[in-house]
C-alpha cells in the first residue's frame, strides 16, 4: 500500500468508523475569533475588510494579509485570550456534539488558521472543560515571541505558521494520509466549515457541511463538491448520528443537500 505506515496515524487507533474534522471559528464558534481580535483590538474593522479584499483579488497572499492584521494586536497574549474568553460563545449545540462522538468513538479533529492556544483556551472555557485529548485533537498555527519580549507583553507575540502554504496552514495536510487509507481501513471522513480556506480540506472528505449564508455554499456548486448546509451544530449531529447507524449514505445526503440548495 505504499508509503503510508497506518500504525502511525492517530485518529485510527480505536477503528472508528466515522472522523469528524471541522474548522473552529464561525463553525464551532459564532464568531471569528480572530476577525474579533483585529476588529477590537487592533486596527480595526475598515483595514481588516480591505486586507481582506487584497487577498480575494489576488494583491496579496493569506499569509503575509493574516500576519498584518495579527500583528495590528497590541496587548499582550494573556489579554488577548482573556478578552476572547469573555466575548465568544460556541454553537449552542456544540457539546452535544462533542459527548455524542465521544460516547461513539468519533474522534474529532480541529483543523483551523487560527492559533492553537487560543482555541485550547476557549475550549476550556466555553465547554467548561479542557477537552479530552484522546478524542478532541487540534491542529493550527502557534504563537511564539516577537523579537526576543515576553509573549505577554504589549507587542510581545507574534502568530508562528504551521507550514509554508499560501494559508500559514493547509488544512487539507491533516487529512490526506487518512483519504488515502484502502476503502477496508477508511473510516467515513467529515468535514464541516464556513471559510474558503475549508474548500481544500473538504476536497479530502466525503461530505462537507457547510453553514448556511456564506460563500462556502456557491463554491461547493460550482466544483462538485458533495455537501449539505447547516444552521448549527444540531443538524450536524443529527446527519452525523444516521450515518454512523447506516440510516443514510453519504450520497443521498449530499444528493439531497445540493436540490435544497437550488
Ligand atoms: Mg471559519
């Protein structure tokens, strides 16, 4: 079977039959943690939405925009979790999803541009709880000292890429090793996003969950992608539940999703 030594790969050590990756902010939260960093305490809404529009238009890479905004952020990183704490909320349906899939052996990956000790922290927090490391993964970028200070100091931190993609992190690494696995050792792949940058990660799965009201939706049309829209987390458990008790294909489902989308 080639190069990939399957003893290695984590998410498949207790045979699942189904992994669930997703992005983590406006997916599991309701709003981008880190748009809200930049827009409150850093150089604010108006730039934001103008570095934005470079990236669309192709006059600047994700990469060097994101870095920009991040580095608008003056406060130390303490603060800037602390006031994420005290501003996010997570889909109200989340936890139910989180203590179905470990009650089901449905490991769930957290594959997100944002950084991990904010999302570990907000984890914490709004799940009232550190998630269970052997059945909650995350994958993102980290954070590391600027120019030798304190992280916690004004201007002391800075975001540290987890490869050297065009998206500071391609989301799509984690979860190649797993689409390629032969079809007797493949658990089901899921993926449930809200962001363009999920597109390539979503190519790698068999079905995406998209949110309902952003662009995600036209793109998945437009490229064939097998996908079905939702509102919160409640409908994800629900699909999710009838797949793993065989109820529903991943086929009807996203047949069914894209004549809802029409
Ligand atoms: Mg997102």
């Amino acid at each position: 079977m080639g190069s990939i030594d399957q003893s290695a790969l984590p998410y498949i050590q207790t045979n699942p039959k189904i992994i669930f990756f997703t992005d983590f902010d406006g997916t599991i939260t309701l709003k981008d943690s880190n748009d809200f960093l930049i827009e409150n305490l850093g150089y604010g809404v108006e730039k934001r939405k103008a570095r934005n529009e470079d990236v669309l238009t192709g006059k600047s890479s994700f990469r060097d925009a994101f870095r920009e905004m991040l580095d608008s952020v003056k406060p130390g990183f303490a603060e800037c979790i602390q006031v994420l704490k005290d501003n996010m909320k997570l889909d109200p349906y989340f936890t139910e999803f989180y203590n179905w899939a470990k009650e089901h052996n449905v490991p769930i990956v957290v594959v997100s541009s944002g950084m991990v000790p904010i999302i570990s922290g907000l984890f914490e927090v709004l799940l009232g709880h550190k998630p269970d490391p052997k059945h909650l993964t995350i994958v993102a970028n980290e954070v590391e000292s600027r120019d030798g200070k304190d992280i916690n100091t004004p201007g002391g931190w800075q975001i540290k890429y987890h490869d050297e993609s065009h998206f500071g992190h391609d989301k799509s690494l984690e979860i190649k090793p797993y689409a390629a696995l032969p079809a007797d050792k493949r658990p089901t792949l899921l993926y449930a996003g809200d962001g363009v940058s999920d597109l390539s990660a979503a190519a790698e799965t068999d079905l995406l969950f998209a949110k309902k009201g952003h662009d995600l939706i036209r793109f998945c049309e437009r490229e064939g992608m097998p996908f079905t829209v939702f509102e919160d987390w409640s409908s994800i458990l629900a699909t999710t539940k009838d797949i793993y008790e065989g109820k529903v294909s991943v086929k009807s489902v996203a047949e069914a999703g894209l004549e809802n989308a029409q």
